[in-house]
C-alpha cells in the first residue's frame, strides 16, 4: 500500500512497505526483469526474505511509476543507516549479505524520473547514498548524468569479477595457467586419493537439497566456530533458506558443488540474472584445505559461466584483495559509494559524510595493520 503519493506531471513517486501483501509484487518483480542493470539484492525475492528474518527497520521501496500506465521505472530499497562512524543519511539498502547498491533502472526511465527519485529519497535531510555501486555501468552513468554537479563518488574500491566471451576465456587462461595451472592439477590429483573427484551444478528444485548440503559445510568450518554462519543463528538459516527457494524458481540460483567420493568438500553458492552471475557464498571442508578446495570451485565455477549460455560476466561481491578470489577471477569491478547533495544544506552535509567515511575507511586500514603485525 503506498504511505504518500506526492509527485507531478507524468510520474507518480510512491512509498511502499516491501512487506506489506498489498504491494503490487508484479510491477515491482517486472521493473528487476527489464533494468538495464541486474540487482537481485532488490528483488521481492531476495528482498523480502531479508527484511522479514533481519529486521525491516525503516526501509521502504522508493518507486517512480508512470502517472498513466503505472509502469515501474525506478525503485530501490531505502533507509537511514551510518555511512560512516557516525553520521546516518538515507541509503539504498545494502548489506553484507547484498553488496550491490545498483537501483532498479528502466531503459524507458528519463532523467526526469530519476532525478525525482534523487529527491524522493534525499527527502528532508537533503543527501542521499548509493553504496556498492558499480561506477562504469549505464546504471551509474545515467544517475549521474541526470543530476549534474550534485553528486560525488567516495569509498573506492575494486573487487574480483570475470567477463565473458573472448575477454572471459583469456582471464580463464592468464588464471589457469604456468604453475599455478600444474599446481591446481596436482592438488586435484592428491585430492583423488582419497576418492573420486567430481564436480557437478545444481538448479531449480535440487538447488534446494544442495543448499541444505552447503549450509552444513559451512557451519563445520571456521564460521560456525566462529558464529558467523548461516546457522549459526535461526534468523539467518531462515532468511537464507527462503532467498534460495523463491530464486530457485526460475533458475536464479546455482550451487557448484566439489565432492570426493560421496562427501562434499567445496560448494558455492550463486545467483544468475539474465546472464549475469553473482558469487554469493563460499564453503569448503578444513580437512581437505591443503588441496585448496575453495580455489578448485571458484575456477570450476569460472569454467561453468563461459560455457552457460546467454553468459554476460560474473561479480564476486568478495572485499577487494580477496586472497582466493582474486587471483583466480582477473577482471576487476570498480564500485564506490554515490552521494547526492541538494541544496547548500545538502552540501554541507555531504562534506560531513565524506569526511566520516574517510575516517571509518583509515580505522579499518588501522585494524587490519594490527592485525598482521599480532599475527606475523
């Protein structure tokens, strides 16, 4: 049900509660399949299973729709949250567990409708952010050129991904090749020691099974003992299961599965939209490390986009460095955190923010310092 209705001329700005049963699930399912860029994070089907097991807080689905037709031509999920160490501003929601800010965009969608969906959720404070958004998509490229001066890129980074096609194959071959390619051979070969290899994929319903199988895994390993897995907690497991059975729908997810015998020892789990591939998460049995089963399946997994039709290129949503990943998916995705100011207030407050994210990134750079030179 929308909570407010303002907006003029052809489009209509509406607040809704994901939640809510009213909300009109079928624009807002029709808007993710037509975006020119792909975002399952902001799908009813990875959306409301996070909100409902997470915490829905003050996060509403921010939506421009044509005034006439009521087609959805913008939409993202947005609340208030610290950027920073301290200071909250209105944001897309993403999380650790969606790290992908891209909002919901319509080829249709001019710069008038986001240019009211800047000031829709900017709302009284006067600045807004976009974290984890991708900096050379056609997504970031039309935010920014719809609101010209008003906007600033903070918080930097760069995490592993992979093309597709000729680009694709030869990332494959620079990852899969010289000694690391005789040393991944050999560690498979010592793997089989201790019983057949096999690797296999899994969709639609026996995504569901594999899960279950994964989220065990995962919870025998260094997250469990650490309380950071899936089921370590009842509101995680929950979520988590109802995001792979709505995605499961459609072959929106794949499990790539490792196994020696009949025991799995690697599984990763990803999401696919419309040729595009997300990493989502990653286990592997600690008995078997030394065989380096994680690296095995993320190459595996590289393997089985190339050859998937309609293939477009794969984001890893891994932090950047990633010691696994990163040398094995060679592409690189720049992100950064968008922020749009407006007006002098709006202005003054995004210095503010930039300043907080500049200290919260050095705290971080601090810590992880520390924590090499107590662990070295």
């Amino acid at each position: 049900m929308p909570l407010d209705t303002p907006g003029a001329g052809q489009h209509e700005l509406v607040f809704l509660d994901p939640l809510d049963p009213d909300a009109p699930g079928a624009g807002w399912q029709a808007l993710c399949d037509a975006a020119i860029d792909r975002n399952p994070f902001f799908s009813p089907g990875f959306l409301c299973p996070l909100l409902e097991n997470m915490g829905r807080g003050s996060v509403r689905l921010v939506v421009v729709r044509d005034r006439v037709r009521g087609r959805w031509l913008v939409a993202a999920p947005v609340g208030r949250r610290r950027l920073g160490l301290a200071l909250a501003t209105s944001a897309t929601w993403s999380t650790d567990y969606s790290p992908l800010g891209t909002p919901l965009i319509h080829p249709d969608a001019g710069d008038d409708a986001l240019r009211c969906f800047f000031e829709a959720c900017a709302g009284h404070g006067g600045v807004f952010a976009m974290s984890y958004l991708p900096l050379h998509s056609k997504s970031a490229q039309r935010l920014i050129a719809a609101v010209p001066g008003r906007t600033r890129v903070v918080a930097r980074s760069a995490r592993a991904s992979h093309g597709s096609g000729g680009n694709g194959a030869a990332q494959l071959a620079a990852a899969d090749s010289g000694k690391r390619r005789k040393e991944m051979r050999r560690l498979l070969r010592r793997l089989g020691d201790h019983g057949k290899t096999r690797f296999s994929s899994h969709q639609g319903a026996d995504a569901i099974e594999a899960f279950e199988a994964f989220l065990h895994l995962e919870a025998g390993g260094w997250k469990g003992r650490t309380g950071t897995a899936l089921l370590n907690a009842p509101q995680t497991a929950a979520f988590a299961r109802g995001v792979v059975a709505n995605m499961s729908r459609g072959d929106g997810v794949r499990i790539d599965q490792l196994r020696v015998g009949e025991e799995l020892v690697a599984a990763l789990v990803l999401f696919q939209d419309r040729g595009r591939v997300f990493s989502w998460k990653i286990a592997f049995d600690e008995a078997y490390a030394r065989y380096s089963p994680g690296g095995q399946i993320a190459l595996q997994a590289f393997r089985t986009n190339l050859a998937s039709p309609g293939f477009t290129g794969a984001d890893s949503l891994a932090v950047p460095g990633h010691t696994m990943i990163g040398p094995l998916w060679r592409g690189r995705m720049e992100t950064g955190t968008l922020l749009y100011a407006r007006g002098t207030f709006g202005g003054l407050l995004r210095t503010l923010c930039v300043a907080d994210l500049k200290l919260k990134q050095a705290a971080r750079r601090a810590a992880r310092s520390l924590k090499r030179r107590l662990t070295g």
